[in-house]
C-alpha cells in the first residue's frame, strides 16, 4: 500500500511550516514536519488503527504527537489518501470536501 495526497494537502502543511517558522524559527517547523513525516509513517503502517472522524465511516483522523493537528485519510482499495492536515480546533467541516 502507498500514501498518496489531495493537492490541497501540500497548501496546508506549506502554511503550518511557515507559521511555525515565523513563531518559533526553523528547529520548531523543523519538529513539527518530523511530526508530521512520522504519523504519515503510522499511518501506512497501520491504517485501520486510527479512528473514524466524527462517525464518518469512511475518513479517519491520526492526530499528531507533539502538535494539535489532525492528518484525516481514506482508506481505499489500492493505497491510503490523505486529504487534510489541520489545526485540531479548526471547524469541523474545513477540508470535508477534499477528495
């Protein structure tokens, strides 16, 4: 199985980085992407281990160890897309549409 990703994924991991690196410089957005890179990791290893989000059967949410953000997927057939990365505080609904 492989990790594949919705283009806006990559809009929202460019945002946090620059948001960690205008607060805390380049080691924190460097700790947060390590993070990041470890629970996508997780994720292929182990994609059913992860919970549903909000009891939608078909998208699950892994939530990032050291940062309040949440990687929501879909396990599919042939790999396992990622369609947002968020803020845990983000409304509910933000990236629902992703694909």
């Amino acid at each position: 199985m492989k990790l594949s990703f919705h283009p806006g994924v990559q809009a929202d991991v460019n945002a946090i980085l620059a948001y960690y690196d205008e607060q805390g410089g380049e080691r924190l957005a460097d700790r947060f992407y390590e993070d990041l890179t470890a629970r996508f990791r997780d994720i292929l290893e182990h994609p059913q281990k992860f919970p549903f989000y909000l009891g939608n059967k078909l998208k699950r949410r892994a939530r990032l160890h050291r940062f309040p953000y949440l990687i929501l997927y879909r396990i599919l057939p042939d790999r396992v897309r990622v369609t947002v990365v968020k803020h845990e505080k983000r409304h509910p609904n933000y990236g629902s549409a992703r694909e």
